[in-house]
C-alpha cells in the first residue's frame, strides 16, 4: 500500500463512483479499478460494496476512509514542517550567554519577531564553560568574553563595552562622578574567577597592574549580577562591564573610572562545522543588531 492508493481510494470513496473519480484523477476507469482491487487485496478487506448500479462503502471502508484522511493530512503536515525546517523556520537551536546584557536581550527579541515558531533553549554559562560546551556541541551557539578564532571556533564582536565600577550607594568613592584609579589601590575587590574566564579577568588584572595597582580580590562571584549583589551587601567595590549598570538593585551605585579604560567586546562563537540553518538566521539577526548599535553610539 502506498500514498497513490490511499488518494485513489479517497476519490472513490467521495465519489462513489470509479469513472468519475477516474476523471477527476485524469486517468481511466480500468487502471482505478485495479488499484482499488490490490489495495482491498493488500489489506484483506473488502472497502466498496459494487453492484451494477451503484457503488458504497463498506462498514471497514467508512473506517478505512476516516484514518486514510488522517493520514494524508498528516502527511502533508509532514512535509510542510520538513520544508520549513530546512528553511530555519521551525526547530531549535540552544545558546549559552555569560550574562543577560542588553545587546543579548535585544538580538534574542529581535530573532523571537522573525522567527517565532524556533524553541530558543538558554543557558546561563561562564566564558570557558561555553566553550567546553561547544567543542562537546552541547551548545550551538555562545556569546563569550574572548575571541575564539581556530580549528573548530570562530567568533565575531556582537557588542562592545567599556568598564564600570560598583560601589555601595554609601561608599566614599560614590561622591566622585569619576573616580580617580589610584583612589582604588587598597579597596576590597570582588571579582569573576579566572579559571571561568581568563580573558575578561586578565584585561581587568593587566589594566590595574600598568595602573600600578596590584588588585585586593577578597571575594570571587560567577554571576555578574552575584556580584552587584555583594557590593550592595558591602563585602566589597567591583569592576564590571558597562552593560550590567542594566541591573537595577538598590544599595549599589555605578561610577566610571576617570582614566580611560580598555574595551570589553561581547563575542558571538559558533562551531565551523555549524550548519543549521536556524543557527545561520540567528547569527544574520546578531549582525544586524551589531550594525544597529554601532549606527546609534
């Protein structure tokens, strides 16, 4: 039995009558005639009761006629769905972020309009974390605090940031619009643990240290907004990038510092060997939202 003689047996069946459905399949009578005979053959049923006068369904073929218009529609459901995949319109596709910034919040709703029926799977993950996951194709897709351009990586800026300090609202410092570097020589410092991101951790170390501030970390927190947390909580003053003076929590306040500091960039980072197309639309709606930013600073 096949898809051809479910349809032939269909037309019958509406028709309940051979030349006319052969008509309405552009085909003759006896060709029809013996399909219907094979498939009747095939299931061991008989599916029409013929006279000369007439034609009518039997009781297995009422039943027969419900499940092979179930199955038709399911069919074409099927290709529909296959050919919308293959398009990137449906599937999923599963992203790791190191914190919730506004670019990655902005490119998620962005792809969300576009591409609705996509089930977005998010996971909250270190720099190195990420990695690990995408080299294990865990993930599909990462935004991470380093550049990864090699055998199996590849990576483009999505967002690029300067440094922030978080003080407690009651903290000294938090009188200065911009704080002077060397007023931080001896403050406790919170801060991100290497080990899960050695890029980020090292540009802040390098910066101090040609500052000839040798940083006093009392304090390690792999959430960003951990740490927003504990200097509210006074364990400490943080360095952050820019985009986390987004979290909004009462206690802390966010200050730049007054000597110019370097850039923190926001990485896109994706496997070479990635060729779903859903991930090829997330990264076409990465890049546009890069340029949209890039036009507005």
């Amino acid at each position: 039995m096949d898809l051809r003689q479910i349809r032939y047996f269909i037309m019958v069946a509406e028709e309940l009558n051979f030349s006319r459905a052969a008509e309405r399949l552009k085909m003759a009578q006896p060709p029809l005639s013996q399909e219907i005979r094979k498939l009747e053959e095939q299931l061991g049923v008989t599916l029409f009761h013929r006279t000369r006068r007439q034609v009518e369904l039997s009781d297995s073929g009422r039943v027969f006629l419900e499940e092979a218009r179930r199955t038709l529609l399911q069919v074409d459901r099927t290709i529909k769905a296959t050919q919308l995949a293959d398009d990137g319109k449906i599937g999923h596709l599963t992203i790791g972020f190191v914190d919730s910034t506004d670019m990655v919040i902005d490119i998620i709703k962005r792809f969300r309009e576009s591409f609705p029926n996509i089930h977005l799977v998010l996971c909250e993950m270190a720099t190195e974390q990420q990695l690990k996951a995408l080299h294990k194709k865990e993930i599909q897709i990462g935004f991470i605090r380093s550049n990864q351009n090699n055998k199996i990586l590849t990576s483009e800026i999505c967002c690029e940031e300067s440094l922030s300090l978080v003080l407690p609202e009651n903290h000294p410092l938090a009188s200065f619009p911009k704080v002077p570097i060397h007023l931080l020589a001896n403050e406790p410092f919170i801060m991100f643990p290497r080990h899960l991101g050695a890029a980020f951790y090292d540009l802040i170390i390098s910066y101090f240290w040609e500052n000839n501030i040798s940083l006093n970390v009392v304090q390690e927190a792999v959430q960003m907004h951990t740490i927003v947390n504990l200097v509210a909580a006074g364990m400490g003053i943080s360095v952050v990038p820019s985009s986390v003076e987004s979290v909004k929590r009462s206690g802390v306040v966010y200050r730049k510092i007054q000597e110019t500091t370097p850039r923190v960039n926001l990485y896109v980072s994706w496997r070479h060997d990635e060729t779903s197309t859903v991930a090829q639309h997330f990264l076409t709606v990465v890049r546009e939202a890069y340029l949209s930013s890039q036009s507005k600073s």
